[in-house]
C-alpha cells in the first residue's frame, strides 16, 4: 500500500504520518510507501516504509500529475491556507485552498486509479445565522473565502466520487485543539494559546469573552478521523460524503476552568484578557455545536470533555507539569 499525504509538514500532517508509520498498515494492508508533499520539506518517519519527501507548490503546472504518477492507494489531501490567511490574503487562499485542491483531483481523475481520497474540510463551510446545535442538514452557507473554497473542495469531491474517479471522504474537521508548536495565522489560534501558552509558564491573551462557545477536538483525534474516513467502507457513507466530525462543546471559561483543575490557578492566571475587536467580529459568526450524527454513527469518536483535550495534549507533547 502506498500512501500520499499533501500538507505532510504542517501540524495535522506531521502528526497523521507519526502515526500511520507507527502503525503499519492501513485498510488491513502493510504500508510500503509514503509520499510526502508540502510546499516545505516533511520530516522523514521512522518506519521500515519507502518515503519520499516532496516539496513544491501544489497549485503549480504539473506538481498533481506527478504526485500521482506514483499510483498512491490512499491519498490524505491536507495541504492547505489557514482562515485568517485565506481572509488576509484572497488571491492565495483561492490558488491553494481551490486551484490546489482542483488541480489535485483532476490529476487523479486523469490517472485512472480511483484511490480513496481524505479531504480536510472545515466547519467553517457553515455560516450564521445558526440553530442552537446545527443538525447534518444545515445548508452549507460560508461567510469567509476559507469557508467558501473548503465548500468547493467538498462539492468537487463528492461529484468526482459519483462519476467514480476516485472514492473520497471530506471531513469537517472543528478547531483542533491544544496546537502544538507556535501561534499560526488561524482566526481561533486563541482557542489553543490560552491552554498552550500558559502551560510552557508563558502569558496568553483572550481576545474575545468568557462566553464563547466553541466546538474542539484534539490532534490525536484528527488523526483517528483522518485514518477512519480512510478506512470506512463507501457503501455505508452514502452520497453524501461529507461528514461534520464531532467535538467537545465549551465556552472559554470551561476551558480555562479545566486548565485550572488539570494545571492549577497559578497556570490560568498567565491568561491576559484583552479585547479584539478584530477576532471578535470573526468569531461571533462562527458555528457553536454540532449534532454530527452521521460521523458518530459511522464511527468517528472525539473527546468526551475538554479536561480530556488538555490531557491529551500534556501527553502527546510530554509536558511536565510544575505543581
Ligand atoms: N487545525 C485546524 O483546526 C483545522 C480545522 C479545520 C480544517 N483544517 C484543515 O486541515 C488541514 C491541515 O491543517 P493543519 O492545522 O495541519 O494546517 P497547517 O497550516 O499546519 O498545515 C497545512 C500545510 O499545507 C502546506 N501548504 C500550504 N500551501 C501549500 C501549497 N501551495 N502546496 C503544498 N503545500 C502547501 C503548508 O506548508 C502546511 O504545512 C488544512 O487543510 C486545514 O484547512 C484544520
């Protein structure tokens, strides 16, 4: 079996290959072969596996036809532009986040293989006005060029899955949560920095209030997500091939009072509220809570609580705790 991961060095990239070259195998085959693409060069696994790290810009002539020139059986397609960057920056969220993703799936049409294909999509394709907890028939409105090109992403994805050139999975990621590593360009980088920050013994700032609800899920979870949609069986998906993936529901305060119960007040009081009015106006048209039947049904499994999220994140980044 062999494996292509785009987006291989970023944060859920690197931590997804961590685990398949652990693992093996994948779909109950034994893992020969990893291609790692990013625009940057991907670390090399420890694995017994063939790796080759590719670095070029997806969106370029020709970089998708050589990706699959390779034949991959299972394609984990991540690489991606950020919310607040794609915000930022129009013409490079649309050339990666839509041009990309474009060039990527033509390039496997064109090769025949029909691989299953993982598509990182995100939560924000919804756009407010929301229902209290939004069911999986929410219609799919997006107010941001993030939202709108990982929407895109979807409806390609689903529509070359029915015409049969390959067989793919979108997944509706929610913010991931804690994020390793430094800040990124993310609107709800925040979410993470108020529980990483403090951890390291450093001070983080709270732009928005206390009463923010949110919906999280760990990296470890993305990781499990990214293999079960690899690995479920297309039958039972259905037409619809896009899933909302579930999470862990808090406001802010819950999640600083479970820093508290996990780390102590001396930790949460390195949390600095200070009011953006910026990253406010973003996040007040957020989506809140999902049902996300489908993917539970199907077998997609987040954390049960936030206290949970933060322990996964003290032992998969082996964070010594002072107190
Ligand atoms: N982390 C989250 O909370 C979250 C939530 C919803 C969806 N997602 C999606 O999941 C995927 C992975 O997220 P992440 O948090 O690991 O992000 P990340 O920014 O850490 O990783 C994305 C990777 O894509 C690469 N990339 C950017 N432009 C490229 C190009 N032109 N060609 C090739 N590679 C390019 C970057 O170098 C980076 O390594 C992304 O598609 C993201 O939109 C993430």
């Amino acid at each position: 079996m062999r494996i292509l991961v785009t987006g291989a060095a970023g944060m859920i990239g690197r931590k997804l290959v961590e685990r398949l070259a652990r693992l093996g195998s994948l779909r109950g085959q034994t893992i020969d072969a990893f291609d790692l693409h990013d625009i940057v060069p991907a670390e090399v696994p420890e694995t017994e596996a063939a790796v080759d790290i590719l670095a070029s810009d997806l969106a370029r002539a020709g970089v998708a036809e050589e990706l699959v020139a390779a034949k991959p059986d299972v394609i984990f397609h991540l690489a991606g532009v950020v919310s607040g960057e794609a915000e930022a920056n129009f013409e490079l969220g649309y050339r990666v986040n839509l041009d990309g993703t474009r060039a990527l799936f033509d390039a496997i049409r064109a090769s025949g293989q029909g691989p299953r294909v993982v598509f990182t999509s995100s939560i924000a394709v919804f756009g407010a006005p929301f229902p209290d907890v939004i069911p999986d028939e929410f219609h799919p409105t997006p107010l941001s060029s993030y939202g709108t090109q990982k929407l895109i992403g979807e409806a390609l994805l689903a529509d070359y899955t029915r015409r049969g050139f390959f067989d793919g999975i979108g997944i509706r990621l929610p913010t991931i949560c804690v994020r390793p590593g430094k800040p990124n360009k993310a609107a709800s980088g925040f979410f993470s920095g108020i529980i990483r920050e403090p951890l390291a013994g450093k001070e983080a700032v709270l732009p928005v209030p206390r009463s923010v609800l949110h919906t999280h899920a760990s990296p470890r979870s993305a990781v499990n997500f990214l293999i079960h949609a690899a690995e479920i069986d297309g039958e039972r998906v259905g037409p619809r091939r896009n899933l909302t993936m579930p999470g862990v529901s808090v406001t802010v305060g819950e999640q600083i009072e479970a820093l508290g119960r996990i780390a102590g007040s001396k930790v949460t009081r390195l949390i600095r509220e200070e009011p953006d009015e910026t990253i406010w106006s973003i996040v007040k048209n957020w989506p809140t809570r999902f049902e996300a039947r489908r993917a539970r049904e199907l077998g997609f499994e987040a954390e049960q609580s936030f206290d949970e999220i933060i322990q996964a994140h003290i032992e998969d980044e082996r964070i010594e705790l002072s107190n």
